[in-house]
C-alpha cells in the first residue's frame, strides 16, 4: 500500500513539473495551425508592393517610410523615403553612394531617398534557417484584433532559450499573410515595429528582373571581399558550441568588418528566429588588439556584444541576438 | 572643391546668391556627401526662420500675472519657517547618530547584494555599430523577413 502510494505521488509530482515546465504549452503548440507557419515562412517571398513604416521606438530615430517592389521572389527594391542618413551595410556617415557583397545601395542625401536592390539571397542559408523555424520555433495566438479596418489574428513567436519574441499579425482570409511584425526583446522592450500599408500581391514574373547598372558616379565604398577558406579555421570556431537550439549556418573567410585591409573569419549561427554572428578577428584586427584577455560585454537592446582576446593574439567577436549568459558560455570555450 | 569649401558657401548657396557655376558645383558635392548634405539641411531653414521671426511684445495682462505670482511667492515664503520652527529638534537629534548607522547597514548590505548579483564579465568599451551592421547585412541575406535592419538604430 505504502509502495501503490509512493507510485502515485511520483506520477503526481513527474506531472506537476511537466506541466509547470512548459510541456502542455508545448502539445497546444504543435497543434498551431500551419497556415501561420506557411503565413510566416512565405513572408519573404511574396510578389507583392506595398509602403511599410517602421518604427524603433526605444531609439530616438523617426519613423523610416519604405516603398517595396518585389515582383520576383528573388529581387526586391526598397526605397527609403525622407532618409536623413544610409548607414545600411556600410559605414556610418560616410559619403554616399556604394555596392557592397549581397545589394546595390544608392543614397541620395539631398533627395532624402535611398534605395536599395538586394541581389540574389543565398538559397541554401535561407532554406536551412526556413527548416530551422519550423523544427525551433513556437507559435501561440496572443489576441484578435482589428486593425487598418480587417480582422488579424496575433500570433506570437519565440525560441525556447532564445532572445526575440516576434508579434505577427496575420489575416483571418483565405490567402493568410503578415501585415505587421512586433519585435520585442527579453525585458519586453518593443524593439521594431513594422506596419504594412497598401499591400497588393503581384503576379510572379517569370524570371527576376535584371538589377539596374549603377550610374557612372557611383562609388565603391566597401566592397566586401571573399578569402580562400581555411577548414582548420571552421574547426577552431567548432570549438565554441553554441547555445541549445542555435546551429552554424554558414562559415566564411571575408574582409573584417571593421574596415580594415584584412580577412576575418565570420559565423552565422541561428535557432530560425534568433541569429548572431562570431568573429574571429586576426591579431593585426584593431579590434582584436583592443579586446581584453578577460571577457566584455556589453548588452543592447537588441541583443549582445562581446570580446575576449585568445592567447594567440586574435580575438573572438559575438554580436547579435543571444541572451548575454549563454554568449558568456559559448565564449569561455578558450 | 573641399568639404570646408563648400561650407563657406552653403549660406550662399541657401539664398540664392551664388553663381550658377559655383551653385552646380555645390549641388554636385552635395549630391555625394552625407556630411555637407546634412550641414545644407540644418542650415536651410535659417533663412525661412529668420523672415518669419519678430520679438513678441508683452501685454498688460502678462505684467499684472507676474506680480500676483510674486505676491504668491513672498506668501509662501513665510509658512514653511513657521512650521520648521516647531520641529521636535531634541528628538531628532537624538535619534540621528542611530538612525545614520541603521542607514549605512542596510546601504552596506545592498551594495553587497548587488555587487554579488554582478555578471562575471566586464563591460565593453567602444562603438562595435560596424560590427552590428555586418551581422544584420548577413543574417537579412538568410531570407529572414524582417526588415529593421534597413534602419540601424545610432
């Protein structure tokens, strides 16, 4: 009898901590329909125009007008209206007008426009992160609410053990889409909020439309530039694992970030909705010859940064959106 | 011509006054460099500013509501010292040296706490803006479909 009610009692208490430990939540989950997921993950893809504001309401900054052209999935054009400065892929505060790796940037300074043609995104990445969502990410619907005069469903997304939360509003209609993306971090800061406008879907052209060539008088600020890969230099990153439920998404030996002359090593890890990237910056890396043997940190709103020089003279670089104890973590792998 | 050039004749420039030469010359500098575009546009107001501006003139009624508020001010003046007079001085004054102690303990004991709770890492130093933005850059080419990373905070 005695042994009947210890049994009980140990069924009672492995439920009790199931439940308190998100389990139930988790069963709701999978039931989720898919058609957000399906909403969510065709977001990027969409032939669609439409004008988007989108506010950082923790900063200072106005609100940024865009206009987006995507008649192709894989070609959008954003032109930033009322633009007071183009800091996108580039330097801050830099004269104007450049081509980096991944997009053709033109910034008009006195027109306040800058507009920006992404050229073709890196498929396998963006699949890889499409299966990491789908494996990762959690969905609830959060409330129903009418907005811009249309019915949307709220439905929330996050990553156990990862930073974002992610608000996406979707429409309760046949052809189900976002209109509105909250992003908030940890401490429930709302981070970005981005508001769709004048959303009209466009047939799919049949082939991505040929990016315009830039004007004669554009400059090449920062091109970024590709190095041989070096296999041991992905195996002394494998090292530092990452955080549960983030995964290495691509490796690539390219010219630092910080201006410099000089190659550094760069990884992209991501849970599907969460990514940071760690840097491995060379010993001649001002940078690296500023980071200090002892770990540092800082946290953002939108996530972390963090350096700790090796013994060896380079320096590891996080930054991007880990919750500061788990970037400790990885970080202490030397 | 130079950035520093250029600034010579952006009041100029604003109001007309330049040649057509030097006007293009300035309109082409402007049309590369953020820093002098920015310059352009915090002064191109001036000169709207200036031909709407002209020194308000106080009324009679703005005059009589500032000796009422000083009226006010003087009456106010007055109360607080009739009140402090009747403090328990005797009282405070001895319960202040252990009233100071109980402070400092309980000020002691926080400070520990939160020099306990502290991370074991230590804050960084400097801007990393450069770093954030190469991270965005690569992870908005993962095909994730926010688009904030088109507009870096400062």
């Amino acid at each position: 009898m005695q042994t009947m009610k210890a049994r009980w009692l140990a069924w009672v208490m492995v439920w009790l901590v199931l439940s308190l430990s998100g389990c139930h939540r988790q069963t709701t989950l999978t039931h989720a329909p898919a058609i957000w997921k399906q909403a969510i993950l065709s977001d990027a893809n969409r032939t669609c125009q439409m004008e988007v504001q989108v506010q950082i309401p923790h900063s200072e900054q106005l609100p940024a007008l865009l206009k987006v052209y995507r008649p192709h999935p894989d070609y959008t054009e954003i032109i930033e209206q009322g633009a007071e400065s183009c800091l996108i892929g580039g330097r801050e505060y830099r004269p104007a007008t450049y081509l980096t790796e991944s997009e053709r940037i033109r910034w008009l300074p006195l027109e306040r426009r800058c507009i920006v043609i992404p050229r073709l995104p890196g498929k396998s990445i963006e699949a890889y992160i499409q299966q990491l969502f789908e494996r990762n990410v959690r969905l609830r619907e959060v409330e129903r609410a009418e907005w811009q005069g249309k019915q949307w469903t709220v439905v929330e997304a996050w990553v156990e053990g990862g930073y974002l939360r992610k608000r996406y509003w979707i429409t309760t209609s046949s052809a189900p889409y976002v209109g509105r993306i909250q992003t908030y971090n940890p401490q429930g800061t709302l981070l970005c909020d981005e508001q769709r406008f004048r959303y009209q879907p466009l047939p799919i052209s049949a082939t991505p439309p040929a990016p315009p060539m830039p004007p004669s008088d554009w400059k090449i600020e920062r091109p970024v530039q590709l190095g041989p890969f070096d296999p041991k230099l992905g195996f002394k990153l494998s090292r530092y694992q990452p955080p549960k439920g983030y995964e290495r998404v691509e490796v690539l030996k390219r010219s630092c970030p910080c201006g410099g002359e000089h190659f550094a090593v760069g990884a992209l890890y991501s849970n599907g909705l969460d990514s940071f990237t760690l840097f491995l910056l060379p010993a001649e890396c001002p940078d690296a010859q500023r980071a200090d043997r002892r770990l540092r940190l800082s946290e953002q709103p939108e996530g972390v940064v963090a350096t700790i020089r090796l013994a060896d003279g380079r320096a590891l670089l996080l930054v991007g959106e880990i919750q500061p104890q788990y970037a400790a973590q990885m970080m202490s792998g030397e | 011509m130079t950035c520093t050039e250029i600034r010579r004749y952006l009041s100029d420039y604003l109001e007309g006054t330049l040649a057509p030469e030097q006007a293009q010359q300035v309109e082409r500098h402007l049309q590369t460099c953020i820093t002098c575009a920015q310059e352009c546009r915090a002064l191109e107001w001036v000169p709207l500013l200036l031909g709407q501006w002209s020194p308000p003139v106080p009324s009679e009624q703005i005059w009589a509501g500032i000796e009422a508020r000083l009226r006010a001010g003087s009456a106010w003046q007055v109360a607080p010292t009739e009140r402090t007079s009747r403090l328990p001085w005797r009282v405070f004054t001895r319960w202040l040296p252990a009233a100071t102690l109980a402070a400092v303990a309980v000020s002691a004991l926080i400070a520990l706490f939160v020099w306990r709770a502290q991370p074991t890492y230590l804050p960084l130093n400097g801007s990393y803006s450069s770093y954030w933005q190469a991270h965005r850059q690569w992870a908005r080419s993962g095909g994730t479909s926010e688009l904030y990373p088109y507009v870096e905070a400062q």
